[in-house]
C-alpha cells in the first residue's frame, strides 16, 4: 500500500485576554444574574478584548503559540487561514494583517466566514492545501472578538459570547491510508441559508453600511444545533471509518452547555469525554474549538495518538465535524 499524506496537527496554542467579565458584572449592565445565565448557559464568564486589541492582535498571540509548539518560527508558515466574523477591516483580510504582523514570507493568506463554524470549515479547506502538497506549514487560526457585536440591552444574546482565539499548526505527515493515521481523516460540511433569520447579525457594507448587532432566535437555534450537530457528527465519522464510539474526545463548539449536554445524549457520547470550556469561556465563536482543544492538552487529558471529533454550528446556518487523530 503507497503512502498516504495527511495534515497533521503539530502544535497548538491559544489566546484569552486579559479582561474577564463575569455574570455579576453583567447584572450591572442588563436584567440578569448569575443564576439565570448558568441555568440556561451554563456560562460563568467570559474574556473581552481591550480597547485597543484588534481580533488580528488576538489570532496572533495564539498563532506564536501554537508555532512554539510546534517547533516552527513565523519564516516556516507558507498558508494562513483565518476563520473569523469580526476582521479587523472589510478587507484586506486578517489573515493577510496576521501574516504581517508575525513577519512571515510570501504566501497564502485568506478568511473563511462560516461563523461558530468556521473552525472545522477552515480545518478542512487548508487540509486541501496541506494534504495536496501545496503547503508545507499552515497556521489554522479561529479568532473573535464576538463583544463588538452585541447589543447590551438585549439579555437573550448578551450574557452568551467572550472573545479568544486558538490555532493549530498543520503540517503533511505521511500515512497507511487508515484511520489509525495522524492527521485529519474525515469530516462532513453543512449549510443551509434558509435559516438565515435564526441567527445573523442586523448590518453589513452592502447594507447598511453599518458594523450591527447580533440577532438570534435561541430556541430554534437550540433545537436545529441538536439535530443537524448530530447528523454531522455521524456522517464524520462515516467519512473516517470510525465508530463515534472509538472517538477518544469530543471536541465541540462551545456555545451553551445545554447544547453540548444534548448532543452527546443524542449520540451516546459519554459526558465524561466531552471537553467543555464555557463556563470559563463562554461563546468565541470561530475561536471556540481551538481553545478547547489547547485546554485539553493542557491540562493531560488530550494527547498525541488521541482521535477527536470536533463539532460546531453557527449562524448561516453552518454546521459540520471532522475527526483527527492528534
């Protein structure tokens, strides 16, 4: 059997700023409380860029990060893809302010919009780069600075999101062509734009000339996460060859422990491998996976050899998994 080239994940890093804003801090501003957050969230905090932070100053804190990691310098890096619903500018995009900033050469540099997606979106197209040898070292960055959308009169949306971000360092690792393999071996990608009024943001440049808020019908959003995670999820694995229950650790999106509760019941998933961040965390969106991931290596429970299932949903709607062995 010939060799088969896989994209690899060979470092990690993540990034929360420094300002954390907790549900006290909150019920000063809006009609909450610590105790209807966490019954319907399960969130206890959340960080906040400073005035100053740029979401490229935070992708590129986790980006350094994950390249120490990996043994890499900034000179290595040939493909950057950032996935991101709050770019520092209309254009250029972050990614290519990400490649200035950390001082790389020439290269591929570009955003992917997928929302709380756009981790496993972003995954999945720089695989199409790594795998196919047309990069040699790509940094796969989800960052967010999900504060400057909200409207902090409405409760509903408010309390849910932080900002953050997490990168992985991708490089091509040659394998059998089994699931036993390094590196990302299945995944499944999901839109549906006719969901676009559960969850979307009220402004645009073509629009309304305006940055806007975030808007969102969190029942319904609730309801189709459970449903079409799971259909993902499955159809992931599939891909992989993998059983849902030969995955050693679920990585999910973090958006409300509610949601990562019912999928993983819906799925059989013991809760016990679910790595959930948002209590701390709260919802960063593209960032969310990432920094989950790092906290898992962290802390000793993810490690290399490892087979992950990583998950998210997002307003478009966007949805999709994919599974790595670390």
């Amino acid at each position: 059997m010939s060799a088969v080239v896989r994209s690899v994940v060979t470092g990690v890093g993540a990034y929360l700023p420094e300002n954390v804003v907790t549900n006290h801090d909150l019920s000063k501003i809006v009609d909450t409380n610590d105790e209807w957050i966490m019954a319907r969230t399960g969130i206890h905090k959340r960080h906040k860029a400073a005035d100053d932070q740029a979401v490229s100053d935070l992708a590129v804190e986790a980006a350094r990060n994950a390249l120490a990691d990996a043994g890499k310098t900034p000179h290595d890096v040939d493909l950057i893809v950032v996935a991101t619903t709050t770019p520092d500018l209309t254009f250029p995009a972050t990614a290519a302010i990400v490649q200035r900033k950390l001082g790389c050469n020439v290269g591929i540099a570009f955003d992917v919009q997928a929302v709380c997606s756009g981790f496993v979106f972003a995954m999945t197209v720089a695989d199409g780069f790594v795998a196919r040898g047309h990069a040699k070292c790509a940094l796969v960055i989800g960052a967010e600075t999900m504060t400057r959308l909200m409207d902090w009169t409405d409760r509903g949306t408010c309390v849910l999101f932080g900002d953050g971000a997490g990168a992985v360092v991708l490089e091509p690792g040659e394998g059998q062509g089994t699931n036993a393999d390094r590196g990302l071996i299945g995944f499944a990608l999901r839109t549906d734009g006719t969901k676009q009024d559960l969850l979307y943001v009220d402004g645009g440049p073509s629009t309304t000339g305006t940055v806007g808020k975030l808007r969102m019908q969190g029942n319904q959003v609730f309801r189709h996460a459970v449903i079409n995670i799971s259909e993902a999820v499955v159809a992931a694995a599939a891909h992989a060859g993998v059983d849902v229950a030969d995955v050693d650790w679920f990585i999910p999106h973090q958006a409300n422990q509610r949601i990562l509760a019912g999928v993983a019941h819906r799925l059989g998933i013991d809760e016990k491998k679910v790595i959930s961040t948002v209590a701390e965390h709260a919802n960063t969106s593209a960032a969310s996976i990432p920094l989950a991931l790092a906290e898992g290596i962290a802390d000793g429970r993810v490690k290399r050899g490892d087979l992950l299932l990583m998950e998210a949903m997002g307003g478009g709607l966007t949805w999709g998994a994919c599974v790595v062995r670390l």
